[in-house]
C-alpha cells in the first residue's frame, strides 16, 4: 500500500524541477525538501521522529506556498482555478486523515489525491510567479 504513497510523493519533483528550470529556486528548494522528507517517512512509515518531520515539513511547504499564493497569484483565471483546489486539497487531507484513523484502506486514495492537487496549485503558483517576472 505505502508503495502508491511513495509513488504519489515522487509527484513533488515536479514542481522541484519546474521551479529550478524558471529560476524560482526557493520554492524549488522547498518542494525538493518536502519530498525527501515524506521519502523518508514513507520508505518505512513508522510512528516516530520521521512522522512527526515529514508531517511539520509538509505544513511549512503548505504555508509557504499558499503565501506565495498570495502574494503572487493576480490573474482571475488562476484564481479561479487555484482557490477552489486549495480547498479540495485541505478536504482531501481531512479525509486521508479520518480514514487512516478508523483504519479504512481509502485513505490512502485520498491522500495520492491530495499529493495530485498540492502538486497542480504549487505549479500554478510558480507559473505565476514567472509571468510577474516578464
């Protein structure tokens, strides 16, 4: 089962990579972070410091993206887009959560949604910091 997780986590490289080649280092460094760090956990997930590192990783990533977000998102149709999947990514981590919980095994369906919808707002923020740019 972890193996779609880990699957699903390799999905941050993207951004890594999107935001290296535009020259959005930061945000690349974080993205590149953020996924060693669920590798790591994910790898051989076991309750313990790996956990808790990989949980407070990917909410500092959240944050800072979302303030990027923010900041840098001016156009309507991105907003269109990005606010709307900003809610369907903290929807789909509630239910990830709740049913890890009552140990269902769909968590984990909607946790590969959630890396698939962290993924296309992160590259919506990066696009739209390289359009600020030009």
């Amino acid at each position: 089962m972890c193996q779609f997780i880990m699957l699903s986590t390799c999905l941050f490289l993207i951004p890594s990579v999107y935001a290296c080649c535009m020259n959005v280092y930061p945000l690349s460094m974080v993205s590149i972070v953020t996924f060693i760090a669920s590798m790591n956990y994910w790898y051989d997930p076991v309750p313990g410091y790996r956990k808790n590192i990989d949980i407070i990783i990917a909410w500092l990533d959240f944050l800072i993206y979302f303030n990027s977000g923010i900041l840098y998102i001016h156009e309507l149709p991105v907003h269109l887009l990005a606010w709307p999947n900003t809610l369907l990514i903290l929807y789909l981590y509630q239910r990830s959560c709740k049913n890890a919980l009552k140990r269902k095994n769909k968590w984990i369906v909607y946790h590969v949604l959630f890396h698939f919808a962290v993924v296309l707002n992160q590259c919506l923020i990066i696009q739209s910091i390289v359009k600020l740019r030009n």
